[in-house]
C-alpha cells in the first residue's frame, strides 16, 4: 500500500513539473513573439499536412507577413468591429461575451435537436449546429499560436491562461499585428496580405472599406464563406460592419 501511494505521488509530481514547463514554454514563446514574428502558428502547421495529405505537395499555401503599416486601417477596424468591439480595452478576456455565447449556444442545441429530430422522422439529412464562441481577438490568437484545435474544456483553459499571458507581455498592437498576419481566410490562405491578394488581387494596404469588411465577415467560417463570396448575408453582414467600423478603436 506504501509503495502504491509513493507511485502516485510520484506521477502526480511528474505531472505537476510537465504542467510548469509547459508553461514555461509557452511564456518563453510568448516573450521571443515581442521582437521576433513567429513563422507559423500550431493552427497552421495542422492545416498544412492536412493538405499536404489530401492534395500532395500541389496543394495551395498562401502566407505573407507584412508588417503592422502595410495592413490598411480598413481592414483592422473591420476585423475589431465584427470580431471584438472592446479588443482596445479589455485584458484579452471578456466574460459577458463568454456567457452570452454559452446562453446562445445552449438554446441553438435546443432548437437543433427539435429539428434533428423532424429531419429524421421525415428521413431527411440532420443540418449541423453552428456554436458561437464568444472569443476575443487574443483568445483567437492564442488558439491558434499555440494549441490545438480540439474542444475540451482543459483546452479552453488554457486558451484563457494564455490569453492573459498575451496581454501581460504584449501590447495590443503586436496582438493585431500577429492576429492578421496568421488568422485563416480560406483553404490554406492565411493572413491579411495573402487574403487580400487572393480575393481582390491587390496588397492590403489597398483594401476599400466594402473589401476589408466582406474580409472582416468570412473569419468565423472562412473555409464556408470561400465558397459562397456572393451570398447576400456575406454582402448584408458586411454592410453592417462597415457601419460600425468608424467607432473600432484602433490601439
């Protein structure tokens, strides 16, 4: 029975040092993205050998940094009005949203399985849920730098502990910075240099207002909007975020 307790302890232990070096790693990386811009993120390296795997060494990657200057004013105030209305002042985590987000997504299950439930009964297909969630510009950031794509509540943890590391060492700016120059915009597209040359075939200094907000508005589900660029709730959704963009604050 002793030995059996000093077993656990012993992994519990080893468990706790694997947990604190792993943090450790993270804020090493973390403070090395302050002076130095990071070649790819975790999410990216996923995305590629998912398609290096279905398409071979032919599949399309687009990704160009560029720095902060370069991306026009257009597009970072229709990225923070669609997707974080307070990114200037909260400290890279706002619950309310949070909480919003989990009462939203609570009463679209509830809804989903009603429909579910008629599709099967009349042998139609069942239409997926789409969740909402409730993530800030840095908790997005810190997703896909640094973790997986997994929806575990471990995960979603750490994303949040992260997030705060992002705050504490970065300053808004660099977050943006980073955020637009490895955010997904489509099938191995990433970036905003790289999106607004596959879509509008011009640098993203020289977005129009209309062109950054319909960029603005395919970041939940760009692999979804790619395909359907002319949808009238594309063109609708983006006539929205053009007129919020002259309150985005910009940092």
């Amino acid at each position: 029975h002793r030995k059996s307790m000093k077993a656990v302890l012993r992994l519990i232990a080893c468990l706790v040092v694997a947990g604190v070096a792993l943090e450790l790693f993270f804020v090493a990386r973390i403070a090395a993205m302050a002076v130095i811009n990071p070649e790819s993120t975790a999410f990216q390296r996923s995305e590629a050998f998912q398609i290096a795997l279905h398409q071979g060494s032919n599949g399309g990657w687009r990704h160009e940094w560029v720095p902060y200057a370069q991306i026009n004013d257009t597009l970072k105030r229709a990225v923070i009005a669609s997707e974080d209305a307070g990114f200037v002042d909260h400290n890279g985590v706002e619950w309310e949203a949070i909480e919003r987000a989990r009462q939203r997504n609570a009463k679209a299950e509830e809804l989903a399985a009603k429909r579910a439930a008629r599709a099967v009964a009349r042998g139609k297909p069942v239409q997926p849920v789409r969740l909402r969630g409730g993530s800030t510009i840095t908790q997005q950031l810190a997703k896909n730098l640094l973790l997986s794509g997994e929806r575990t509540m471990l995960r979603k943890g750490q994303e949040l502990v992260l997030a705060t590391l992002l705050e504490l060492v970065l300053d808004k700016q660099r977050i943006l910075e980073i955020y637009l120059n490895n955010v997904e915009w489509g099938e191995g597209v990433f970036g905003a240099e790289a999106a607004s040359q596959y879509y509008f075939r011009k640098p993203a200094s020289r977005l129009s207002a209309n062109e950054a907000a319909r960029l603005a508005v395919m970041l939940p589900s760009p692999k979804f909007f790619e395909r359907r660029l002319g949808s009238p709730y594309l063109s609708g959704r983006a006539s929205t975020v053009m007129a919020r963009m002259p309150a985005a604050e910009l940092p």
